[in-house]
C-alpha cells in the first residue's frame, strides 16, 4: 500500500460501460424474481398436492435445486444442454438458471405460509360451500404469502446478489463489466469498491421497493421484520 493513492477517474470515467451492467443485472433480477416467485408458488401447491407423484416430483425438483450450486447449473444450462440441441445465448441461460434456481427456494417459503395456515380457517370456508380454488386463492393464498413476504424479499435480495455469477457464462452484467474495467485499468480497489457501492445501492432500493409493494398487497399485515 506504500505510495498508493486512490484514483476513482479511470473507473468513473466507463460510467456507460457500469450503467449497462447495471441494467442487466436490474433485468436479470426482475425476471428470476417474478418468474421465480411464479413457479414457487406453482412448486408449493405440488407439494401439497392430493397426488403423491406431483408431491414427489416438486419435493424432488427442490432438493436438486437447492443442494447443487447455482454456479453447477448455470453451466449445465449454458455448456450441457447444446448436447441435445438446446442452445441459449449468455443472457438467457442466465434468465432460465436464475428461475429454476429461485423458484426451489420460494417455492419451500410459500409452503410453509401454507402448512401455518390455521385448520379452521379452511374449514369455516368449506362450511360455506366455497369451492378448493376459491379456498385457496381467498382464504389460504392471501395471509400465507403476506406471513412469509419478509422471507420472500430476503431471497430476492439474495437473488439480485447471485447474478454476478452469471459473469462465468459471459453475461455482461455489472460483475462482468467490472471485472473487464479492472482488466483495463489495473485499479481493483477502485473498482471493486465502486461496484461494492453499486450492489449495495441496489440492495436498499430493492427492499424499499419491495417494502412499499408489500403495504400495497398486504394492507393490514405486518410485512416487513
């Protein structure tokens, strides 16, 4: 460290080249959030499904996702499936390998707001000739996701964190172009402390954002800890 003076210019200077990265990192969240949070929630109904084989199919959907790590499926995504003919660009291997990967995760949150689900609630419903699907959307659906939403925000907070990873594949999000600007400029503190500052500036408006959506949604529920 002797001698050494921080220059933020360089790396300031490429500000075009860390908004892009910016941008897709922004993309690849919202499309592993909604999609991911989508396909959870599909995932925890198997779960609780009258078929034992939806029920085994989703329970084993869920331990290969969540015990194989992120980086592993990516490039099974990317590098495997041209093998039989499938072929994804780096952003859209991406997309596909952040929505498997979070839909197992959401997909065991939203269950568990399910199975807290007092019996009787279901029960005065079925006394009033309601019908499963208006149960479940009306009754179950609406207080067990605002029961588990500080737990779904947390892991799309963790979701927007991971897509550094798919710099490994050669998505040009904000960790890729960071990494090409040190390449260039040799000024890793520098760099590294400006993307540092980045991701944590997304991370507050993310919860923020997802914060107010959550008082919009839940209205009378206590969702954020």
């Amino acid at each position: 460290m002797t001698g050494y003076s921080l220059t933020f210019g360089p790396v300031l200077e490429r500000w075009p080249l860390l908004l892009d990265g910016l941008a897709l990192t922004i993309a690849l969240t919202l499309v592993g959030m909604v999609f991911g949070t989508g396909a959870g929630l599909v995932l925890a109904l198997a779960r609780r499904s009258a078929h034992w084989s939806l029920r085994w199919l989703a329970r084993l959907y869920v331990e290969i996702f969540r015990n194989t790590p992120l980086l592993v499926q990516l490039f099974i995504v990317y590098l495997g499936l041209p093998a039989l003919g499938i072929r994804f660009s780096p952003v859209a291997a991406a997309c596909v390998s952040l929505v498997l990967n979070n839909a197992a995760y959401t997909g065991e949150i939203i269950r568990a707001g399910l199975a807290a689900t007092p019996r009787g609630q279901v029960e005065a419903a079925r006394s009033l000739a309601l019908r499963p699907w208006q149960i479940l959307a009306f009754i179950v659906l609406p207080p067990a996701l605002a029961r588990v939403y500080p737990a779904l925000v947390s892991q799309n907070v963790l979701l927007m964190l991971s897509t550094g990873i798919t710099s490994a594949i050669g998505a040009q999000e904000l960790t890729a172009v960071v990494s090409d600007i040190n390449s260039d400029t040799f000024r890793s503190i520098e760099v590294f402390s400006v993307a540092a500052g980045l991701y944590l500036l997304l991370n507050y408006l993310q919860r923020l954002l997802l914060w107010l959506l959550g008082l919009r949604l839940f209205r009378g529920s206590r969702v954020w800890a």
